[in-house]
C-alpha cells in the first residue's frame, strides 16, 4: 500500500508541474468552477444561490448584495470572500457545501488563489472563440509540448508495423500477404506516402469511415421502441458510404444530411441524404401518446445535430437552462424548432418505414445486385420452410410419420369407407358482420342431397353462444365456445335440407361461427357443408333484414381463436396430404411442402408461429426483390409552431418560440422578419467561421487514428468537456482543413504521414510516468480494433471475407434464440425482425457493417466489443477489455469457422514452418520468431497427437462452418492447424493496432 | 452532466498497473490482479483510480423486476377509501391529472377498483399485504416495501425502461451498470453484473426485456450486464466448441499466454497483460 501511494504523490506533482506554470482561466480554472461551482453558481439563473453567478467575470467580481463583499476581488485573494468560503472549515461557511459532496483538493484551491492574485482573468470558452490563423506542422506543435515536459518522440516504427497499423486505421482491414512484401520491396522515397495514397482512395477505407458515422447517425435496421419490428434505412447508409468514397466535402457531406430535401431542385440522392436525421428511434405500442413520443423523436435529432456537428450537450438545456454552457433553456426550443417542422408522426407504422419517405435507388451498388440480394434472402427464408429450425423439424418429423401412419390406415378403398369429419383451414368462421361485431346474428344453408344419407356427423362451434336447427329441429345448443361439439346427425333426407343457427355475441369481443357437416351417402360418397361465404346471414332477429351473404372473419387455426381449439387430427381422409406426406423428402415440390406445412401448423403453435415469421420477412423483402429498390425515411417540411416545453414536458406548452440560434455562437444571417429554416441552419453550420464544426470533426478524426482525441471528450467541446491537450494543433488542423474545401482525405492523409503518427508504439519507462495517458504523444498509441474490424481482420486473414460492398443488410451467424427472447416474438398478430432468421452463403462473410442492426439486441460479437446499441448518438466508443472478449475469439463459430478456413490455408504449405509463418503473415502480418515457432510447433505435432487418436475430433472441429468442405483428405491435420489459427486470431496482437 | 470526464477505463487500467509495474512488482498472473482487487476490499481508502472513494457497504445486490406482476393495489397498497369508493369515478384529486394512455383515454369511465382479495398486517413490522401472498407475508420483517414509487411513463416500454435506468429515454445506464460503477467489484475474474432472464422458450413472452435495460447507456461498456440465458447454455461462447478437449484447450490458452508475454516484452503494453490474465 505505501508503495502505491508514494508512487501516485509523484505522479500528482509531476503533472502539477507539467501543466501549472501560467494560469489560464480556460485550462486551469474553469473546469475546478464547473466542476465544483457551476450547479449553484452558473448559467442556470433559475438555480442562482446567493446572488452569486461564477460563470462571467462581471458578475463574479461585483459586490454581493447580501454581504457588501466581493466574491472574487481581482488581484488580492485575501480580499475575495471566495478564497475564504473554500479555505473554510466551518460547515455552514465552507464551499462547495458538505452535503453537495464536492471538495477541492489542496491544489485545486491553491490554483484558484494563484490565479485571482494573478488579477482572475476570465476567457471565453475555448471553443466557442474564432479559430485563428496559426503557424506550425503536425510534428512542430507536438514536439513542442513534449519538449516543455521534457520527453521526445519515440524513433519511427518499423515497415511491417507501419503497414498493418496503416492498413488497420485506414480500411478496418490487416494488409495481405502481397501488399507487405509490395511495400517492403519498394525502396522508393515515396513508398509510404503511395500507399497512403492507394489506401486513402479504395472502397474499404471508404467502409471504415462510414462505421464511425453510423455510430454517430445511430443508424440501425429496426425501429428501437418496445416492439423494435424492421425499417429499410441501408439506401441511406449506402448513401454515407458512397459520400465517403467519392471524397464528398464535408460541408456538403453536413448540408445534404440535415437539409437536404430543402435544397432547391434537390435530388432523390439529396434527400435520401436526410435519412441522417429519421435514424431516431420509433414506436407504435398501443397506448403510445403520439405527441409525446413526436417531441421525442423531435429531442432526439436535436441531440444528434448539436453533438455530432457541434459537440454541444444541448439537451442538458430540454427542461432548463443549462447548467454549465451558455444555453437557454428558450435557445434549445429556438433551435428544436429547426427540426419541428416535418410530417412524421409520433406514432410510426408497423413492420415498415415511416412516413414521409422515398423510394430509391442505392447510390453504391446497382439495381440488379439489389434485386440478387433481396431473392437470395426470399430463397433463403423459402428454404427455411423445408428446413426449419432442427427442433421443430424433429417435430414435423414426428408428426410427419405419426400422421402418415394413421393416414395410411384411413385411407379409403372402396371396402370401408366411413365417414369423417373436415377442420382444417377450408373451415371458415363467418359472422353477419365483416368485423364480427354485432350483437346477434342468424345463419341460413340449403343444400341438396342426391341420394339418401347413410349417416352424417358435424362438428361446430360459435363464439359466444348458438342454436342449431336443422331442416327445422333444434338438435344442439352451445354456450361454452371453447369446448367444440361433434354430433351424429339423424334427421337428413333425400333431396333439400336446411342448416340454421342463431347466435349471439358479447359486446365489445369478436364473433363467429364455425361448423363443417360431412354425410356419407348410399352410394359411400362424402358430401362436406363447411361454414363459409356460400352461408346466408342477417343480423335481426324476427327475419326482419335480409338475408345476405356471411363474411369469412378467419380460418379455422387462426387468430383471435386459434387453433387451440382443435379437436384432434382431422377425421376426414386428406389426399393431398397423404400424396405429400408419401413422397420422398427430396422429391418434394413447393406445393407438396406447403400442403404438410399447412397442415402441421393447424397442430403446432410453435410451428405456425415460424411460418408466420417466415411469412412476414419475405413480404417486408419482396418489393426490393422486385424493383431492385427500396423505400427510405426522409425529412419534409411542414410548418409547425414551436413553443418551450416547461420542464421539457410534451405538453406543457410555454412561450412559442421560432428558429434560431443560440447566441454565445456567431448570429446567422437574415433578413428582418425571415423565419430560419433547416437548410438555413445547415449553411450556418458549415460557414468557414464556424467555431466548432471544423474543432469537432477533425477532433473526431483524430480520434479515430490516435484512439483518443486532442479533446478527449469528442461527445462535449462545452464547459465539462476536456479542455484540448493541444490547443494549437486543434486548431491548425481545423482552419488548414476548412481552407482545403473541407477535404477529408487530405486531412486524414495529412495526419498519417506526420511523424508524429510513424512513431514506434513501445512504452517507454521515462516517458509513461510523465504521460501516463500517452496524451502527449511521445509514441504511437496501441489499442484494441473496434468490434467490427476484429470480426473483418479474422474474415480476411482466414480469406473468407466478401468485400462486396452495400445492399441490403445480412444474416450471419448467430447464437440461436437471442432475438426471440427478448422480442414479441409469437405475438399473434406478428411483427417483423422478431427472430433471428441466419442467412446463408455469402451473408456469413460479408463486412461487419452490413450485419443486420436490432436495437433491443445488436449482434452479441459487436457488443461484446464495445459497440454502441446504437439508439442513441455515440461519438466515442470506450474501450473495454473483457475475458466475455476472449470467449468470442476462442468458441463464436464464426472465428472458429475462420480458424478452420486459415488451417487448411496453412496445411498447403510444405512445412511446419512454412505453414505457422503464412499463418503469422495473413493474421499478424509478420514471420514468426524463433520462441513462437518452438512453442507452436510442438504444440501442432501434440494436436496431430490428439486428434489421432479421436479422429471424429477432427471432423467435428473443422466442420465449423458453412463453407466446411467434406472432402478434406486428412482432417487430423488440418484440425491440428485449425487449432494454431485458432491460438493466432486469439492473440492480444491480432485484434491490436501498434 | 458528463461523467465520461471522470472515467477512461483502459487509461486508468494503464495508470494503475503502471504504477505496479514501476514499484518493481511482477505483472503477468491472476494473482496479480487479485491483489489489485484485494485493495478494495482492505478497509482503508487508497484512492486508486477506478475503484470508489469510499468503502462500499454493499456486498452483493440482487434487483429483480418482475415485468407484467399483479399491481401494488392489489398485493401491497392498502387504502381503507379504496374499498369504500369501489366502483364510483375515480376523484380528480387522486388522479391529480395524471395523463391517460391511448388505451384508456377512449373510456367513458374511469371506476376506483378495490383489491380482489383482502389485505392484512403481517409481521411485527404490520406491513400491509394481500391475502393472495401468505408466504411472502411469513417473511414482512424481513423486507421493506416502498409504496411511494411513481412513474410519468404510461406505456411498456418507456415504464421499464424507466424502472431500470431513470428515464424513459433511452440512453442511460441500468441499475447494475451504476451499482458497479459506484461500488466497484471484489472479484475481477467475473463480470461486472449478470442478468437472468426468465423468457427465451419461443412462446408469446408478452411484455419482452430487451438488452438496453442492462446496458451501460454512456457509462464505459464494462459497466455492463452480462446476460445468463435460461437453458443448458446460460452465457454465450462459453462452451468449449465439439472436438476441443479440456487439455487442448488448456494447452492453446498457455501457448497463448507465451506468446503474449513475448509481444509484452516488445511493447511493454499493460492491456496486454490483461489479456493474459483471461
């Protein structure tokens, strides 16, 4: 323990030292006021304690009107009643006040006094002042403060590291094989910067761009809310990819995202473009208030707008002003009412889009590669009707052979025919009414019986209670409608008959009439009367109305009654399905399928509920499959008034307010009397002038290469947010990026080729103490891939990746049940997106951006990674390292599947060494050393071992995936392989940039 | 309102593990993260970064929400009036304008509804409870019951996730996120939190509980739960795949320590010293 602590004191100190030679209000002070202060003492005036705000000089040095005193008097700490209130040890003196649970540190109030004896200059907040013109490089202005903290840069890193890193930071992907030994060979001066140049222009850089951004657009394939049923947004997200690939400025990239559709003459493209904003989350829960979810969605895009463009936490200001930044509570409805002024409803549709929306066209891939994607997905969910999921498969199975078995018995030859009865889904519950909701109802059926009956039998039931009368008999009544009756029927004769019934419903709840008569005739035909369309009915009692048709409100098995109600197996001989069931499996037709399908899922409520699944996904798809496009979210304008929510409550309505800006920024320009609009406040963000656009987005980029930002907080450039590391360097960047016509790739390119960036990543001991967070930079950062690149690097490496780019989200593979579970999976009327249907062939190996995204339950292998759930904006992911981490790399059968692919990979080789140094090269994109040839070797001829000696082992390993080959010749060795893969794509190297 | 400011989890892992590698103390086993964790529990407040400031009272906390239960009225709330006004409108002052749902906007009445059944003093402690739950009443002393809870979330979905993450937006980190970033854990060789969920047999399971009521909404990803499943496999990937034995296994995970070690002693990274704790 003392160890430790005599350690943090030096750590303390050094920093002190490091960072407190000149107090600047902006660095020093004004986070200890925000942090400590700001809540009581800070913008919020309805919050103000004592009269006291800190947050502006003029108020901070007046004299108090309370106590004659001045809280900070510039110049003389003694004589400001705020060096004595935190210097104070008396509870009802001290500040901050014991039971906020705030203290100063020692250091912190030592600072405060230095700075009011320094005369308590205050500063505008750092990221709210112009950007001004600055001299210096990338490499000059990092050397510099890791000059004034007495480190220097580490040397430049090795070729082989440099082209992984570059790989890995630029494309997501790690190098081939052929690509390190292009670079080693290339001598050139130039080398580096022409791989740059090729990384910077190829479609995966393009692709790992868009990942970042996806995060920060929340963007997702379902609807997020309770039930979380489908959207279509990937023509949108096709539309970011394609932004990135054609190096769109990130002006414009900005402009057509948040106004887009106000462009004049806009483009479908355009609008497609405001799909940015719909990628909030919707519901359509019954009892949903749609005006307070409309705000929601309205809040929402408010949110994401001020964070991703600004790195402003407006929505602190939703219920009051906010507490630390300068923005009104009536500047974040000013600024709400930007985004008030479309037609979406609160209350979204079901299994589909919202409107307003477009139908187009992907600006990444053709319509013809659309239409292949979107059947080999219907082909897909068809061939899941044959072969379901093995549970219930093995329970058509069963009920396939016990089925056929009694059919076979039943089957009729012209000896025994007997009678039987029809309940399956030709039976129809009929009401009077289309919606079965009248009180009373009578039915009426007359038919003809050629010969004299020989005997007949029914079976009915009516939902709430019946009579039946036939050929003018009451010969049954009904009133528990959950308890079917069958009968034998005595009273049929030669020639016209006649069915009645009288029925009656409860108020409120649905009706119906089921019933199916079969009689057998002198001659052994089957004559059948179901209920259906063919019945008359008529709602009066007396036969006062007319007699008109019924309508069929359900099939028997349907919803609201089901086919709980089943009363067995159909008693009557169904050729259809003894034809079908009789057939050979492989020999079966989609007719023959669809006949045993019906007819198991009249039985099966957990089958019929698949099928019904089924049924939803293929219609959600077909009309892509057909048009070869799809419908997407859009923004549209619909003026709407604005007012201040009190306490940010939907319908607490305050004054109305109308667009603007807040005014701690820079004033937009209008002419008097001019109502702001989106695309008004899209050109404001995008002016060159622009504090904070260009700040956050280079920051944001910066991010992405170094993994952490020069403002740490890249979500919060406010008061609470990080004050820069670099200020100066943040700034270079930004001006030199606006003035390159808001050029990312020659920001990025710019970035890649300091040396800053080209540095060795080894921690050294010197430096470590100094910087324990590397923030200054004196080596080249290492941090864990995000999720979606780990899962990409191991596709690549083992060659199983398809870098076929955008189209219609993928199915890859997944742990069984994790969307039913959590989803209104088997909710009788359906929705979509509520079990994992897995896809086949190639929508296993395609990049982890195209996985289909639910929000309640994102893909396991992403989230385990520290992936956003994607409901809300994220600008940073936080980096986690978990042994759930080690479990995916060692067991999800898609690593172990991209094990397998790598080992049969390196068994070609002639060697052992070969084979381990193609597996280092592929994975890690070096040879292997001496130590890890020894230990991986030995462990391949123990595996050999192993697996000898249990060869049904080495199937079972090597059979992980889809693209397993059964005609392997010597599985032992190629699971012994599998396993050193295995090990390889398990190392901290592989999923690590360094 | 950021408390991302104050928390950078693998800086702080690198800060702390620094600091022992530095004091001359080998890294590289479990044991060595046992003592990190055993500071914790001394009784003494270190002051390490990403362990709380103060000693935690709390061992354990199990929270368990019974998503679609019988309502307090009818199991815990009781009121005498309630059953004097059984099927009379409901008072404007008990209300107190509370909003209606689009479910029950469209009624024409809105009747007070006394419990089914009836309500009794139970335990010395004469907690009020419904007759329907004997044999929680033989245990009222040794529960609290809190009857002032209160919700503005009228629907399912924005009601549970504002039960288990404070607001109904979404976006904020669950109970157990913020149990286990307020206290810390003794033990790091398990997860922050685990969550036990009761659906997951593919039936209609009706009012569904999805992955953001255990999530860690802006706090750091290891704040959150870890999801056991119903079932013979209860966490994900943990199940050696078929054809891997015990003893390969075992054999992998140390070939796999090795080589760790030797990329640990190029780059010296305390990241990767974690990866060979697991």
């Amino acid at each position: 323990m003392m160890i430790h602590r005599l350690i943090i004191f030096v750590v303390l100190v050094c920093n002190l030292q490091c960072y407190a030679k000149k107090i600047q209000f902006n660095q020093s002070i004004k986070p200890i006021l925000s942090n400590n202060c700001f809540s009581c003492h800070g913008p919020d005036e309805k919050e103000i304690k004592g009269g006291l705000q800190l947050h502006l000089r003029e108020t901070a040095t007046s004299v108090l009107e309370k106590s004659g005193e001045r809280a900070i008097s510039p110049g003389d700490r003694e004589e400001s009643s705020l060096w004595h209130r935190i210097n104070s040890t008396d509870p009802d003196d001290q500040m901050p006040p014991p039971e906020s649970n705030h203290k100063l540190t020692r250091e912190e109030i030592d600072l405060i006094g230095q700075w009011i004896d320094e005369g308590a200059e205050y500063q505008r907040h750092w990221s709210f002042e112009p950007i001004e013109p600055i001299e210096g490089t990338i490499d000059e202005l990092i050397e510099s403060k890791l000059k004034e903290a007495g480190l220097n840069p580490s040397p430049k890193a090795s070729k082989d590291i440099l082209i992984r890193r570059l790989y890995l930071d630029l494309t997501g992907l790690p190098p081939s094989q052929v690509a390190i030994e292009t670079f080693a060979k290339d001598n050139s001066s130039d080398a580096y910067e022409k791989l740059v140049d090729q990384l910077i222009n190829s479609k995966t850089f393009a692709e790992r761009l868009a990942v970042n951004w996806l995060d920060a657009a929340r963007y997702a394939d379902t609807n997020g809310y309770s039930i979380d049923d489908h959207r279509d947004m990937w023509i949108w997200r096709d539309w970011v990819v394609s932004a990135f690939l054609e190096n769109k400025p990130y002006d414009q990239f900005a402009l057509e995202q948040i106004a887009g559709d106000l462009i004049p003459k806009s483009s479908t493209q355009q609008k497609v473009a405001t799909g940015f904003l719909r990628n909030s989350m919707n519901t359509h829960e019954g009892g949903t208030i749609p005006e307070e979810y409309r705000v929601t969605y309205t809040a929402d895009k408010v949110d994401t707008v001020s964070t991703v463009f600004m790195g402003l936490t407006m929505k602190c200001a939703q219920c009051h002003d906010h507490k630390y930044d300068p923005i009104t509570q009536k500047e974040y409805y000013q600024f709400f009412a930007f985004f008030n002024t479309s037609s979406e409803p609160g209350s979204g549709a079901i299994n589909a889009n919202t409107a307003p929306l477009i139908e187009a066209e992907s600006n990444l891939c053709s319509i013809e590669r659309v239409k292949r994607d979107a059947n080999n997905r219907i082909n897909e969910l068809r061939q899941k009707r044959v072969t379901p999921e093995i549970h219930l498969t093995n329970l058509r199975n069963q009920w396939e052979k016990k089925t056929l078995d009694s059919l076979s018995k039943q089957r009729p030859n012209s000896k025994n025919k007997k009678n039987s009865l029809i309940i399956d889904n030709s039976v129809k519950w009929i009401w009077s009414t289309k919606e079965g909701d009248s009180a009373y109802a009578k039915f009426r059926r007359a038919f003809n019986l050629e010969k004299a009956p020989k005997s007949a039998s029914m079976w009915f039931t009516c939902d709430n209670e019946c009579k039946i009368l036939i050929n003018g008999n009451h010969i049954a009544s009904l009133d528990d409608w959950t308890k079917p009756k069958t009968i034998e029927i005595n009273n049929l004769k030669k020639g016209k008959n006649t069915i009645e019934v009288e029925a009656n419903n409860v108020a409120g709840s649905k009706a119906g009439l089921i019933l199916s008569l079969q009689v057998l005739d002198s001659s052994n035909e089957t004559i059948s009367i179901v209920t259906n369309s063919e019945w008359k009915s008529q709602t009066q009692k007396n036969n006062q109305s007319e007699w008109k048709e019924a309508f069929e409100i359900a099939n028997y098995g349907d919803s609201p009654w089901g086919a709980i109600y089943q009363t067995g197996e159909s008693k009557s001989f169904d050729e259809n399905l003894f034809s079908a069931l009789n057939t050979p499996t492989k020999k079966r037709n989609t007719t023959h399928w669809n006949k045993i399908n019906d007819s198991f899922s009249a039985v099966s409520g957990a089958f019929k509920i698949y099928i019904n699944q089924l049924n939803l996904e293929e219609k959600a798809i077909k009309k892509t499959a057909e048009t070869g496009k799809s419908t997407v979210m859009v923004m549209n304008y619909k003026p709407r008034k604005t007012h201040i929510l009190i306490r940010g409550a939907y319908d607490q309505h305050g004054e109305e307010v109308s667009t603007g800006i807040p005014s701690a920024l820079p004033p937009v320009k209008s002419e008097p009397g001019q109502t702001l609009t989106r695309l008004d406040l899209a050109k404001w963000l995008i002016n060159p002038k622009h504090p904070l656009t260009s700040r956050v987005i280079v920051n944001r980029y910066w991010q992405m290469i170094f993994g952490t930002g020069l403002v740490k907080t890249a979500e919060d450039f406010g008061a609470q947010g990080e004050y820069p590391s670099h200020p100066v360097l943040l700034d270079r960047l930004a001006k030199d990026f606006v003035a390159s016509g808001w050029d990312l790739q020659k920001l990025i390119k710019r970035i890649v080729m300091s040396e800053t960036y080209q540095q060795e990543s080894k921690l050294r001991k010197s430096s470590s103490s100094k910087d324990p967070y590397n923030r200054l930079l004196s080596r080249s950062p290492r941090f864990r891939l995000d999720a979606e690149f780990v899962r990409d690097s191991a596709l690549f490496a083992s060659g199983l990746l398809d870098l076929e780019i955008g189209g219609p989200s993928v199915y890859p593979y997944q742990p069984k049940g994790l969307w039913a579970d959590v989803s209104h999976y088997g909710y009788p009327s359906g929705f979509t997106s509520q079990k994992y249907l897995p896809g086949s062939g190639q929508s296993n190996y395609r990049r982890s951006m195209y996985t289909v995204w639910k929000r309640t339950s994102p893909p396991p292998s992403m989230t385990i990674f520290d992936a956003p759930n994607r409901e809300t904006c994220v600008v940073r992911r936080l980096q986690t390292n978990t042994p759930m981490q080690a479990l995916v790399l060692q067991n999800d059968p898609q690593f172990l599947e991209a094990a397998a692919s790598l080992g049969n990979i390196m068994s070609a080789e002639s060697s052992i060494m070969e084979g381990i140094n193609i597996g280092f090269m592929r994975t890690l994109g070096r040879t292997a050393q001496e130590n890890e040839l020894r230990i991986l070797s030995s462990s391949f001829k123990e595996y050999i071992k192993t697996f000898e000696n249990k060869p049904e082992n080495a199937v079972s390993l090597i059979r992980a995936g889809q693209s397993y080959n059964p005609k392997i010749k010597d599985p032992k060795t190629v699971a012994a392989w599998t396993l050193v893969a295995s090990t390889l794509l398990n190392m901290d190297e592989f999923v690590t940039r360094q | 309102m950021n408390f991302l400011n104050n928390i950078n989890s693998s800086a702080d892992l690198i800060n702390r593990r620094c600091l022992l590698g530095q004091s001359g103390i080998a890294l590289g086993s479990l044991a060595a993260s046992s003592m990190l964790r055993a500071d914790n529990t001394s009784s003494t407040n270190n002051g390490i970064p990403g362990l709380p400031h103060f000693e935690a009272k709390a061992k354990r906390v199990i929270y368990m929400f019974q998503s679609g239960g019988p309502s307090h009225i009818d199991l815990f709330d009781h009121s005498d009036k309630i059953n004097k006004l059984h099927g009379t409108e409901l008072p404007d002052s008990v209300r107190g304008g509370q909003r209606l749902t689009g479910m029950t906007a469209g009624l024409k009445k809105l009747l007070v509804c006394a419990p089914v059944s009836p309500m009794k003093k139970r335990g010395n402690s004469g907690t009020w409870m419904s007759e329907m739950v004997p044999y929680t009443g033989d245990i009222a002393d040794k529960i609290t019951v809190i009857n002032s809870m209160h919700t503005d979330a009228i629907n399912h979905d924005p009601g549970i996730t504002l039960i288990n993450t404070g607001s109904q937006i979404p976006g904020r980190p669950s109970l157990g996120s913020w149990a286990s970033y307020g206290l810390g854990s003794t033990n790091s060789n398990m997860p922050a939190y685990i969550v036990l969920i009761s659906q997951g047999n593919g039936k209609n399971p009706g009012q569904p509980i999805f992955s953001r009521l255990w999530g860690s909404g802006f706090l750091p990803s290891q704040h959150q739960g870890v999801l056991m499943r119903s079932g013979k496999n209860p966490l994900l990937y943990l199940n050696d795949p078929p054809g891997i034995e015990r003893s390969t296994r075992r054999r992998m995970l140390d070939d796999l320590a090795q080589l760790n070690k030797e990329n640990y002693q190029k780059f010296e990274d305390p990241e990767i010293e974690t990866r060979i704790a697991q």
